[in-house]
C-alpha cells in the first residue's frame, strides 16, 4: 500500500472523504481542500472536474486508478474523491510531487 491510500483511510477513518454526487456540491461550496481523479476516468469525467476545481480555485490531481481510489476510500466504483482536510490533502500533495 503506498502512503496515498494510507493518507486516504486515514481521511476516511476521520469522515473526511468526500465522493459521488455530494463531491461537486463540496466544490461548489469550497469544502474539500483536494480532488483526486482516477488516470482511467472518462475523458469527459476529467475534465468535469478539472474544470469545475480550476473554477473554484481547489487543487485536483490525477491518481490512480477507479480500482485503487475505491479500494483506498472503502467505497465501490469511485472515479474521483476530495479529502475535506487541509493537513492530510497537503500530506498527498506533498507526496505526490
């Protein structure tokens, strides 16, 4: 397991992930501090979200797989999450640069 999904159940553990229908509202209302798309989302999923976190001014990066964000989040068929934290999104961030 890399440290990602380690940072994931941990935002998980704390109810600090948000997916599905409720992750666009999040954006719209700036509660989530990073959004992560699956590398194998649709093109028109990507760029749903890309554009709408571009919009909102909230960092969004491409990682992993539906496969893994699912499996890392506890949550079947995710295709993009945010993590409402600003310590653990820095964390990924950090880790992913």
């Amino acid at each position: 397991m890399s440290t990602v999904e380690g940072y994931i159940g941990i935002a998980k553990k704390a109810r600090k992930v948000v997916s599905g229908a409720s992750l666009m509202d999040s954006i719209r209302q700036k509660k989530v501090a990073l959004v992560l798309i699956a590398a194998d989302a649709s093109d028109r999923t990507r760029k749903q979200f890309t554009d709408k976190c571009i919009t909102y001014q909230i960092p969004c990066l491409i990682w992993g797989t539906v496969a893994t964000i699912s499996s890392a989040s506890g949550m079947n068929m995710r295709v993009a999450i945010g993590i409402s934290d600003h310590g653990l999104a820095n964390s990924i961030r950090e880790y992913l640069k």
